[in-house]
C-alpha cells in the first residue's frame, strides 16, 4: 500500500482554509541580498557558469549507513566518492520558474497520472494535484498519517496548497512538488544530474567522521540549527527555529562543505533506487539497486530514495534529521515537504 493508495483526496480546498497557522512565514535575518542572508536572497545564485551556485566536494571515503539507528540504514559500509560539485542550496522557486520559461515544462503534478499505466488508481487520486500537509483538527485524531497528508486537486509547485494558492513572495524558498521526473528534467536541462544517495550523504556530513547524529539538527544545547518541527507532530509545533513551513533556502549555518539546510527545511530526491537497507561491502560510486531487484507488490510505484528530513520531522515522528537517514519515496508523487538539489560530475572527478 502506498502513500497515494492510503491518502484521500480533498478537493475544493481553498488556500483560505489550509494557510491558517500552518505555512506563515518568519521573516529574519534581511541582509545584502546574497545565499545566506536569508529573506534578503533572491532565490538565483549570482554566478554565471556550469556550475554556479555550487561547491566542489573533494573525493573521499566515508563510512556511509549507520547500525545505531534505524533499520533501513545497516549496513554500514566503507564508500568511496569522486569528487563532485553540488549546489550549495535546494533548488528554488526561482530557479525552477526558470527552467519552466526556458523550456515551457509541465510537472507531473500539473498533469495528473496516466489512468493506463496506473491500473487500480482510484480516479481521484489521478487528477492533477499533489500531497499537501495539513494538521488535523483535533489532537485524538492525530495518530494516522492520513488525518495530515491529504492528497489536493489543484495543488503544485506554483500554488503549494492548493487552488487559490501562490508562491508570491516565495522566490527564494525551495521548490516543492517536485515528482522525480521533474527533479531530473530540471538537472538535465542544467546539464548536471541528481545527487546518488552516497554523494548526498558524503556531502551531508560536512566532513565529519564517526557514528551517525543528530548533530546537524541540534547545537550542543539542543537548540534547533536547522528547520526542523519543534513540539509534538502533527498537533503542536512551538517554531521555536521560526519557521513553521519551509524557510529561504540559506537561512540556517552551512555544514562544514558551506552547503546549506542539507538537514531539515525540504527533503531531497536522490537518484538510487530505494530498498532497505544497504550491502555490507566497501564501493566505490554506489548508484544503488538495479531497478529489477526491486520488490514491487501490485499496482504499486517503485520508490527512489529521499534524504535529509524536513520541517516536518520531530522528535515524535519521522526524527530523519541525520545524514544516514532515508526514506522512500515514489516517483510518480510530490509533496509539500519535498524537494532536490542537483550534481556536476565531471571525469575522474578532479578537482577544479
Ligand atoms: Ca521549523
Ligand atoms: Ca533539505
């Protein structure tokens, strides 16, 4: 059973009745305009090459998984990386608005999904529309994920909740509803690719060894450093990291490779396969599973995997706010807490 077989759909959900306490904005930190000044970024790097907006990862070898954690995430095994650039934030709503004026594309979420290629697929669930977050209305009914994530007609990348909805003023927060096939349709026409899972991760530690934590999440005080869900999900979150929804790609610390929000503010695809759990032999390049090893029950999606959490992970729930944490996601459906960044592998992986 998958996440859009268990989800109902919700049509003739205005934004009126969705935007109540839940994607408010705190606006901070308004600086000169540039990635990490936070309200203030326009959304677009300044650069103008193959690579702008990104920074070159130096190949390494890391211990990738962790066997503390969560299931899905043994074995830990030893991978080897090339180097590779990465952009320094999620992909924005500028950015996306870009490649969609260049090039006139339609995401997924726009178009709806093919009744023939989906056998079984309950008609509502085929619409045009994608998965939205909205908190249920009262706290003993909060225990079943479908009383949070509703499947909205109308709802995309420019209107994230819903008909009547917008991104006005949203240039700079990352773009959200993004399928799978958009993520990669957006890399390509910047001739780069999406990040495989090793590269993610490598790239999300920051450079740091050892056993997996939350220590991108949380200072030493477990203070937030990085937009996460403060309180009890779904019923109660005291934004105490001052955003309730997704913020401005940049406004919190960059890790330790000056990447920002790896950790927290939206999810990312990547572009492995997703299967639990990870061989226990050392690799060098990983790209994951072959797709014909995947398990598939009937009429169900094949699953890529997501890293990284988002705004709405908690301590009481999803708590994926680690570099080795991952979650699958089908690639026909977006969501309002799921995003990407993009890669440029060059040969050999030298550096620049
Ligand atoms: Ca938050
Ligand atoms: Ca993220």
């Amino acid at each position: 059973m998958t996440l859009r077989h268990l989800l109902v759909r919700c049509v003739g959900f205005g934004a009126a009745s969705l935007m109540v306490g839940t994607f408010a904005i705190a606006e901070k930190g308004a600086g000169s305009g540039e990635l990490g000044s936070c309200a203030a970024y326009s959304g677009v790097p300044s650069d103008d090459n193959d690579h702008a907006g990104m920074a070159f990862i130096r190949g390494g070898t890391f211990v990738m998984g962790s066997e503390r954690q969560r299931p899905e995430e043994r074995f830990t095994h030893v991978v080897r990386v090339d180097g590779f650039w990465i952009d320094r934030h999620e992909v924005s709503n500028a950015q996306f608005r870009e490649f969609v004026t260049a090039t006139g594309y339609v995401t997924l979420a726009e178009r709806g999904l093919d009744p023939a290629t989906h056998p079984g697929m309950p008609k509502e669930l085929l619409v045009p529309g994608s998965v939205v977050f909205i908190p249920p209305a009262n706290v003993a009914s909060g225990g079943r994920i479908t009383q949070w994530w509703q499947y909205v007609s109308g709802a995309n990348w420019r209107a994230p909740t819903g008909l009547g909805s917008s991104i006005a003023g949203k240039d700079n927060h990352p773009v959200v509803h993004i399928a799978y096939e958009d993520a990669l349709a957006y890399a390509r026409w910047r001739g780069r690719e999406l990040p495989t899972e090793a590269q993610w991760e490598f790239a999300a530690r920051g450079g740091r060894d050892g056993e997996d934590d939350w220590s991108s999440a949380f200072d030493a005080e477990g203070k937030p450093i990085a937009n996460t869900w403060q309180g009890v999900f779904p019923v109660y979150n005291t934004n105490e990291d001052g955003y309730a929804g997704t913020a401005p790609v940049g406004c919190f610390k960059p890790n330790g490779y000056g990447l920002y929000d790896m950790i927290g503010n939206v999810w990312e695809w990547t572009g492995d396969w997703y299967r639990p759990g990870h061989p226990r032999d050392a690799a060098v390049n990983p790209r994951g599973p072959e797709s014909q090893d995947l398990t598939l029950t009937g009429g169900q999606s094949p699953s890529r995997v997501i890293k990284g959490g988002s705004f709405l992970c908690a301590s009481n729930y999803c708590a994926r706010y680690r570099p080795a944490a991952r979650q699958p996601q089908e690639v026909d459906l977006g969501a309002a807490h799921l995003g990407f960044r993009t890669v440029l592998n060059r040969a050999g992986g030298d550096e620049p």
